[in-house]
C-alpha cells in the first residue's frame, strides 16, 4: 500500500460511509491538501490511544523499575507500536494468500450446510 492510498484509508475512516474509490472521485485537490494538514496537526484517535497506552505502559514499568537494574527511565518511545518494520512484515500476510484462505474457508463451510 502506498502512502498515497493510506492517507486516503485514513480519510475515508474519518469521514464514514465512503468507499476509498468514492472518496478519490470526490475529493477535490484543494480538500485534499486541507485534510493533509489536518492529519499531520491533529493525530487520529488510534495513534491518540497508542500514545496514551504507550504512556500507561512507561509509567507503570517506572513505577516498578529496579533502578539498579536499569539505571535511565523508560520512555513512550519504549512502548509504541511499531508499524511497517522488518518485524511487523513478518507477520503480514500477502493479501492473495488470505483471499485463498477465505476462500477454502468459505468452501468447506458452505460444504457442510445442507441444502
């Protein structure tokens, strides 16, 4: 996925009710630019809660911190989720190998209800 289509992903979340297609048909150039500086001054509520969970976690790891252990504080950074790393790939699936697995899902499962 492009940076392109998850700004547009992103948009399209916080509109509701719009396909990410009907939102590049409608979105004109300037409402575009207008919602890019939107995005970047005001985060969205799901980066909101990684930054207030990832503080939650910082505080109660100092909170139980042997300071002899680990002598410096733990910080947000410590905790935030990190997204598109080697790490995260791992786990990704590519999209074609999960429709293939919808699809032998859905096969057996409608194998097994009776006409």
């Amino acid at each position: 996925m492009t940076t392109d289509e998850e700004e547009l992903f992103t948009i399209a979340s916080h509109i509701g009710g719009l396909t990410v297609l009907e939102l590049k048909e409608r979105l004109t150039i300037k409402e575009r630019s207008l919602w890019r500086v939107y995005l970047t001054n005001y985060p969205t509520l799901e980066t909101r809660l990684d930054l207030n969970i990832a503080h939650l976690c910082s505080l109660l790891a100092n909170i139980n911190r042997d300071s002899k252990k680990k002598s410096s504080p733990y910080e947000i950074t410590d905790f935030l989720l990190k997204y598109n790393t080697k790490e995260d790939q791992r786990y990704r699936k590519d999209p074609k190998e999960i429709q293939m697995r919808m699809n032998m899902w859905a096969e057996l499962h409608n194998s097994r209800i009776k006409k």
